[in-house]
C-alpha cells in the first residue's frame, strides 16, 4: 500500500472510532453530562482524523509502516464494536469495555508512528503535543464520575500505568 493510501485507511478508522463514540453519546442521551462525555470523546477521534488528513496531504513520511495483518485485525475490531456499540440496552460497564477496546488496540500506537514525522505550522506541532496525552486518564476519570464498577476502574487505572510507562509520560 503506498503512503497516502496508508493514510486514508487510518483516517477511516479515526473517523469510525469517533461514530462509536458518537454511537455511546445517543446510548447515554438522557444523561447530558455522560453523553457530553462520549461527544468530547469523539471529538479526540475527529482531531486525530483531522491530523492525519494534514499528514496525508503534506506528504509525511511514514518511517514505521503499519502491517496489512495490524490493518485487518482494525478492521475486524472495529466490526465488532460496533455491533456491540448500537445495542439499546448497553449497560454502562459496557460502554466502557468498547472505549477500553478501542484506546487499547493498536491504533493509538499507530496513531503516534503515523504522525513522528510530521512539520508544519507551529499549531500543528502544538496539536501533535497536545494529543500525545494517556487515554487512560480521561476515561478513569470519567468512570469515577459516572460511577462504572470497581473492576472496569481497575483495569483503567492499570492501563493508564501501563501507557504512562511505556510512552514514557510524566505526570
Ligand atoms: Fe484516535
């Protein structure tokens, strides 16, 4: 696959990990906060989306290329979240477990390898380093303010140390 096709089939993922979350915000609708919640969530998606689109068009170089079985495991992941994603009566916990398959497939990685290379105007470096954050932090957060049991926080929390240890962040 050459490039910018590269490119287009990650930009379709970002885009379909936004309209799960999306898909989470109507579950959730009577609830504005928790809806809010997943909004704010796909927005993240749409910025990456965005991000590679600039990518795409600048001609970045992709130095890590991302494998056909990496992309078909995608794309049979994200098949099956969003079956589980459109259920009516998705508990919670279960909106979670999606958003937890989501932030801890390879896409986040990839995301990361897909971008190194890019340069561009100082906003888009700033929006390179705005977007290097752990997703797990947001999402523990928000399990505890929307009361997800104690064994979702948990693996969260796990998660969320795993990432900081192995992006190397500092909090
Ligand atoms: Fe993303």
């Amino acid at each position: 696959m050459i490039q910018p096709q590269l490119f287009e089939v990650f930009i379709q993922f970002e885009e379909h990990a936004s309209s799960l979350y999306l898909d989470l915000s109507a579950r959730f609708g009577e609830n504005l906060a928790l809806s809010w919640f997943w909004i704010e969530m796909a927005m993240d998606e749409k910025q990456h989306a965005g991000l590679l689109q600039f990518c795409k068009e600048a001609g970045t170089v992709i130095s890590v290329v991302p494998t056909d079985e990496q992309i078909q495991h995608l794309g049979g992941l994200f098949k099956e979240l969003s079956a589980k994603a459109t259920k009516p009566d998705l508990a919670l916990d279960e909106a979670f477990d999606i958003a937890i398959a989501v932030e801890s497939s390879e896409i986040n990685e990839i995301f990361d390898n897909l971008i190194k290379n890019i340069t561009g105007p100082l906003y888009v470096i700033r929006k390179k380093v705005e977007l290097a954050i752990n997703h797990f932090t947001k999402l523990r957060e928000a399990g505890v303010r929307f009361g997800v049991s104690k064994s979702i926080l948990e693996r969260l929390a796990d998660l969320e140390q795993r990432e900081d240890f192995v992006r190397g962040l500092v909090k």
